[in-house]
C-alpha cells in the first residue's frame, strides 16, 4: 500500500532517506536564528514561515495564505513553535521529512511523545 503524505515540503535544502535507502536533497526552511521576538514583539517563527511557503506552492492565494497563517497571540505561536520543534528535532534524528511525513511516521512520534 503507498505511503501517505499529509503535509507538502517547503523551501530550502535538507537531506533525508528516502524508502529506497538513498540520500536526497529535499526544500526546507531552517528554524536557525528564528523564534526570537522581534522589535515589534512580534515572533519570527520558523513554524509558520513553512507553512506560508508550503501553501503558497500547493496553490493557495497571498490573501488566502495570510489568512490561514495570521496572528496568533504570542503565548499560543511560543508553545505552537515548541512543539513543532520537539517534532522537527523527532524528525532529523531520524532522517524524515518533517513536511513528508507518513502516517505510520506519525504514529510512531505519537508512541515516541507517549513513552517519553
């Protein structure tokens, strides 16, 4: 049976294994350097910058893309972005795609946030 995907990859290079067991370059964008708040206090979250990419090249509009990505308040996008980052962390030790994610890829983090 093929593998689900549930999110589409963003920009930026990173490198994983794909079923094959062979290396590939895949877009990502890096969470370095962002996170920290801004002089506007505003966050610049890795998070939801990847997710404005990604929607932008699954075909969603600017308009659309603004909306679904707008503001959260910043306690919310401070714990939204630790979690993410638990997951992204998940992800590279194991050489998955976080933006490629299987289902089965998921249960396993789930059993992974369950045991820890």
């Amino acid at each position: 049976m093929a593998e689900t995907v549930l999110v589409s990859r963003p920009s930026g290079p990173i490198k994983y294994l794909s079923s094959s067991s062979t290396c590939k370059s895949i877009p990502f964008v890096s969470n370095q350097g962002q996170g920290s708040l801004s002089k506007s206090g505003k966050t610049s979250s890795a998070r939801l910058a990847s997710l404005r990419v990604t929607l932008r090249k699954r075909g969603f509009s600017e308009g659309a893309t603004k909306h679904l990505t707008k503001s959260v308040r910043d306690f919310t996008r401070i714990v939204y972005d630790a979690k993410w980052s638990i997951f992204t962390d998940w992800c590279s030790k194991r050489e998955i795609d976080p933006f490629q994610v299987t289902v089965q890829q998921l249960a396993h983090f789930l059993v992974f946030l369950f045991e820890s």
